[in-house]
C-alpha cells in the first residue's frame, strides 16, 4: 500500500510539473476557459486529462520497446515537428485575422470543449515518450511493478496532475475579468511563438541527442 501512495504522489507531481509552463494544452484551456466560459475550461481540461490517461497506459506498455529501439522516439520527435509547425502558422494566422476585425463569441457546447480537448492532447506526440521515460525510470527505483494496481495508479496519477494544473490555468484566467479581452486577442501569438520554440526544442533534441 505504501509504495502505491508514493507512486501516485510521484507520478502525480511529475505530471502536474509537464504541464506547469505555459504549452499548447494549457494555454488552450485558459483560452477555452476566457472565451467560452469556466464550464468550458473544465471540460477540456476533462478531455485532455483522459487522453494523458490513455497516452500514459499506452506509456507503459511500450516503454521496454521504445528503449531498446531509440529509432522509435527519433520518429515520434520527426511528426512531432510538422505538428508544431502547423499549429504555429495556424495560430499566427489566426491571430491575424482577429486583430483585423473585433473578436465575436462563438457559442460552444461542452460536447465541443471536451473533444477539442480530446483533440490537442492527442496530436501532442511527446506525451507517450515521456510517460514511457517516466514509468523506466519509477521501474528502476523500484517504485511500480507491471502489475495492474500499480499501472491504474500510474495511469490515474498522470491524468489527476495534468488535470489539476490545467484546472488552476482556467480559474486563474477566467478570475482576470478586465483582462480577458487583451488575452482573447493575444493569446493565439502566444500559442504561435510557443509552437515554433517547441519546434525548435524538437529540433535540438533530434540532430544533438
């Protein structure tokens, strides 16, 4: 019982710290969250928090694999690239045109906001190396066994971090009243330059690793 707590609150921090810095998921869900509404925030974050479950599960399973294949996560980091690259034109475009004219409020149902939020965690390709790294090295300590206990901790663990911080993105921003419409305007610039240095993080990591 004791190594399962000190696998959840390890695994739970891990994921909580991966989503602490301002990224695609977060900012989307502060953005979700500014425009749509806090409902809206929330069930985003639901739907990004249950695909990082299903990533991380996925982690596990392939963990062995993608260390004794560092091939696999070359490739991975090589989609992840067009990845960023699309999103950074997309949300540089985007910021364009509502700079042009005066932003309307779409209506949105949370049916959208979850699967939107469905959506992005999915196309974020370093998720499943990073859960897959993540259970390596708690293996190595000793801290999880491929029993099933120990992977529906693991697996509740990374989907309750991510959750939680994503959740604190949406308060935090949906509480700046005064603030929301320069954030609404700005915030797909932000998204842009974020894409294009992860762009460039991916870049390094393949040509220098």
């Amino acid at each position: 019982m004791t190594h399962l707590l000190t696998l959840f609150f390890a695994t739970f921090s891990a994921a909580f710290m991966a989503t602490v810095f301002p990224g695609l998921l977060n900012m989307n869900a502060a953005k979700t969250s500014v425009e749509k509404g806090k409902t809206a925030g929330i069930m985003f974050c639901t739907g990004v928090a249950l695909t990082i479950m299903f990533q991380a599960y996925v982690g596990v399973l392939i963990s062995k694999y993608l260390y004794r294949n560092p091939g696999v996560i070359v490739h991975l980091q090589k989609a992840a690239l067009i990845v960023f690259a699309f999103f950074a034109l997309f949300f540089f475009l985007k910021a364009k045109k509502n700079k042009e004219k005066p932003m309307t409020l779409t209506p949105i149902s949370k049916k959208n906001s979850f699967f939107k939020g469905v959506l992005l965690a999915s196309l974020n390709f370093l998720t499943i190396p990073y859960y897959s790294a993540l259970n390596a090295m708690w293996n190595s300590s000793g801290w999880i066994q491929f029993a099933f206990w120990d992977i529906a901790i693991f697996v509740l663990a990374a989907g309750c971090g991510s959750f939680t911080m994503l959740y604190l993105y949406t308060v935090y921003f949906n509480k700046l009243e005064a603030r929301k419409s320069a954030f609404s305007k700005n915030s797909n610039y932000v998204l842009s330059i974020l894409m294009l240095i992860l762009l460039v993080i991916t870049l390094i990591r393949i040509y220098y690793t």
